[in-house]
C-alpha cells in the first residue's frame, strides 16, 4: 500500500493512497480460501469446490467486501500512522468511471482513491498557576428558608367556600381562554383550575383583575407576556383571556408543624427544613458553578487561540444557527426586532462556534492527559434522567433511540466528560472564595448585561438546547410559573 500526501496546508490534509492489483488479489484469495471449506455447491463435495469456480461465483462481491474494508478500517490507521487525528470522518473520492472500478473488482488494476481531512492540531498543555477564579459563595440565611418552607407549606392551607367577593389571598376557582388577536392559542385554556390571587402565580396583572370578582363572574382580562417568557412564541405578545369564576374560598390558618409536613409526605417539620435548605443551596450552588466555570473558560479561551478545525466550526454553527431560528420563528420574531441583523448575527454566532470547538479541543486534551474517564454506570445515570423528561408515553421511544445512535450517546457522555474535567482544572488553578449576597450572585454577568438583544434572547437556548420546553411552557399558560409542588420538588 502506497500512501502519497498530495496537500499539506494548514491543518487541511489530502492523501492517495494506492493499492496494488497484487495486494488486492491475495486478499481476495485469502477470502476464498476461507470460505472453500465451507461452501455448498451443487455438484461439488464439500471442499473440492475448484478456485476458480468460487471466483466465478464470489469474486466480485468478495473484492468489493474488500474494498469496504480498506476505506473503513486502514483508513483510520494510515491516518494514525502519519501520527494525526482527524478531526471528522475523512471524505472520500474514488474512480466514479465504471469501466475502472470492474478491472479493479476483477483484480486487475491497483485500487486508488484519496482522502480529505482536517487534522486536530497538536495542544501543549499549558501550566494552570496563572489562572486564577473567584467563586461567589451565597451563604443562605435561616429567614430565607424559613420564607421557602412557609410557600411549600401553602399548598397544604385548607379553604372554605365564602359568599362576596374575592380579596388578596382568597382562592378561586376558573374557567379561562387565552387569546391573542382573538385567535385561541395552544396551552392557553384551562378548567377548574385554583389559584390563589396574590401567589403570583399567574403572568403579571392577571390576578390583580380577579380581585372583586364573586362567583359566576365572567371578566375579560387583558395582560402582556413577559418578554422573556418561557414559551417564546408569547413572548412580548398582549393576549386578552376569557375567565369565568365558578368559585371564591376564603384562607384557613395556615400551620406549619409536623402535621404540615406529614401531609406533604414527610417525616417531620425538621425533615421539610433540611430537604428545602438542600435545594435552595443547590439551586444557589448552580449559579456559582456556572460562574466559576465562566471564569475558568474564559481565561482558557485566552490562553488556547489556534486554527480550530473548520468544519467542526461548521457543524457547531449550524447547531446553534438552527436553534436560533428555531426560537426566533417560534416567537413570531426576525433578527430587526432583535435590534440586529443576520449578518451581524452570523458573525456572533460563528465567534461563539470557533469558541466552543477550541475549547472542545482543549479540554479533551486536559482531560485525556489527566486520565479523566466516564464510567458506563454515569452514562446510564444521564441517560435514565434524560429519559424521564420525556412524556411517559415517549419514554421507550427515546430509549429505543439513544440505546441505537451512538451520537446520541456521545451527547449524554461528552458534557459528563467536560464536568469533570472542569473539577479536574478547578483543582489545579487558584480559588478565592467571595462572600456575595443573592442579588450578586444571581446578577447577569456583565458580558451577558451588555450584549445585544439577539444573544441575549437566543444564545442562552442555543447552548441548552436540549433544555428547551416551549411546547410544556405554553402548556402552562398563563401561568407564570407551575403552581407550588411538595417539599420534594422545592424550588
């Protein structure tokens, strides 16, 4: 086998390779001979079946099954033994003439085809002293969680039906239909449904239009949508509901004691605090991380700049390009209403790819040094919480899926990997704790503050793709948020 570069530039590689007929033939017979025992042809014992007639027979199909396994597994060790790594599957070009391919099929002629690929450039690891993050550290006060246990505690408030009208803090009861420009919208209509006014549990302003309604009132309310609204597609948008209230019942006391606990499912009051001090924890713990590792990304970012391998950087634009269009077409919006353009946008979004490959590279490189590994049972892990955010119904499917595509699977893998080379890096670099209130910590960072309105409504879904639900979030409306849940699912 003869292999000739033919391109070197850059980190753009093309080679030919060249098979001799002779190689090509002893493959072939080799082939044969392990099937000549084996064959079963009429009138031919077993093992006396002539060569040549088996080549009859086999020839051709056998010298393409050859033919695939030089392009599918000398591909990658010729590649390997020019000491590279492509950075994608090579393309492949090979004789299209078909008078060519059946004397290469027939064994006579060399079988010649090239190869065309970008290489992964080589990484030096740098020293990691010089990095140095500051983590914001919220220490979550007693008052705090007490306020979250009073809110998990509301769901177990009792009320009674009262005459009058509603005030602040009374539940009703209601039918509604949401619309906008007067057109009922998917997710926008609900029945019996309780809500208590003052919980803000509903978009701004809807609750506020329920105080003074009394039993078998029907009111038009009229609100806008946040801008940044879990369903894009309402984003923004002004949408009038037809309510009906079919009743008003007044507040219990409400008690927050063992009892309080037990019927949420609990032990003790003592359990209820611990459970919703370690969420709200974790729930801070979450913004710190993210910060952290902004920090510690970002200085890499510095640190690592090289040629990135342009077409990982295409295929990482195109992911991001289609969630951002995605998102704009669900909201009914273009890239002016954005206060940019698609040029503009284009070039933001192809800085953010190059980013993220080149930090790719980078911590495979860190975490392949470092020996960082992912175990199948973390996989699995991953996989099973993945899963069970599916509807009960899809949850075979999705498995049935992930279980066949092994890209799927990389997608599980790969931010497990990246997780914990972060750890790995955190452990190498300088760390300064800093005491920080709530509102510091939960504040955009200045780079998030002062982009513009397209990165900053689309961006963020762009990376977390997989975390996008305007199809459950428009279930919800007009709710704000999903009303309070049980001690389990604190927020």
């Amino acid at each position: 086998m003869q292999v000739t570069e033919t391109l070197n530039s850059g980190l753009k590689r093309e080679i030919k390779v060249t098979v001799p007929a002779g190689d090509m033939e002893a493959r072939l017979v080799t082939r044969l001979n392990e099937i000549k025992d084996k064959a079963r042809i009429n009138g031919f014992r077993p093992g006396k079946v002539p060569m040549q007639h088996l080549r009859k027979l086999y020839g051709k199909s056998f010298m393409a099954e050859v033919v695939n396994d030089i392009l599918s597994n000398q591909t990658r060790r010729i590649i390997a033994d020019r000491g590279e790594k492509a950075a994608m599957q090579p393309e492949v070009t090979m004789t299209e003439d078909e008078k060519e391919a059946e004397k290469i099929l027939a064994g006579n002629a060399d079988f010649e085809f090239q190869l065309v690929y970008e290489i992964i450039p080589a990484i030096e690891i740098k020293a990691m002293s010089d990095i140095a993050v500051t983590r914001p550290v919220y220490d979550v006060p007693d008052s705090e969680i007490e306020d979250q246990v009073k809110r998990v505690a509301e769901s177990t408030r009792s009320y009674e039906t009262k005459s009058g009208k509603a005030a602040d803090g009374d539940r009703v009861t209601i039918d509604y239909v949401g619309k906008i420009e007067g057109v009922a919208f998917d997710g926008g209509a609900g029945t019996d449904q309780p809500l208590v006014l003052g919980s803000k549990e509903f978009i701004p302003g809807f609750e506020d239009q329920l105080v003074g309604t009394k039993a078998g009132d029907e009111k038009q309310i009229t609100v806008t949508f946040p801008d940044a609204y879990q369903a894009p597609h309402l984003a923004g948008k002004e949408a009038t509901f037809d309510v009906t209230v079919k009743e008003v019942s007044g507040p219990g006391p409400l008690e927050i004691n063992d009892e309080t606990a037990k019927a949420l499912g609990l032990e003790s009051l003592d359990k209820l605090r611990e459970i919703v001090k370690g969420q709200l924890e974790n729930q801070f713990g979450s913004i710190t991380r993210q910060k952290v590792k902004r920090q510690l990304l970002d200085q890499l970012d510095t640190a690592y700049q090289f040629e990135a391998p342009s077409k990982l950087v295409e295929a990482e634009f195109s992911n991001i390009w289609n969630q951002v269009n995605r998102d704009l077409q669900a909201a009914g919006r273009t890239f002016a209403d954005e206060e940019t353009s698609e040029e503009e946008a284009r070039e933001e979004y192809t800085k953010l790819a190059e980013r993220r490959v080149r930090l790719g590279l980078v911590l495979a490189e860190i975490g392949e040094k470092a020996g960082v590994t992912v175990a199948d049972e973390e996989v699995q892990r991953a996989l099973f919480d993945t899963i069970r955010r599916f509807p009960a119904d899809q949850q075979q499917q999705a498995f049935e899926f992930y279980r066949n595509t092994p890209d799927a699977i990389t997608s599980i893998r790969a931010p497990l990997f990246e997780e914990k080379v972060i750890d790995h890096l955190l452990g190498q670099v300088s760390v300064t704790d800093k005491k920080v209130s709530k509102e510091e910590l939960t504040a955009e960072d200045e780079a998030e503050e002062t982009a513009k309105p397209a990165k900053k409504a689309t961006a963020k879904k762009a990376k977390k793709a997989d975390e996008a639900a305007s199809d459950e979030a428009a279930a919800e409306a007009p709710k704000k948020k999903a009303t309070k849940k049980k001690a389990a699912d604190a927020e």
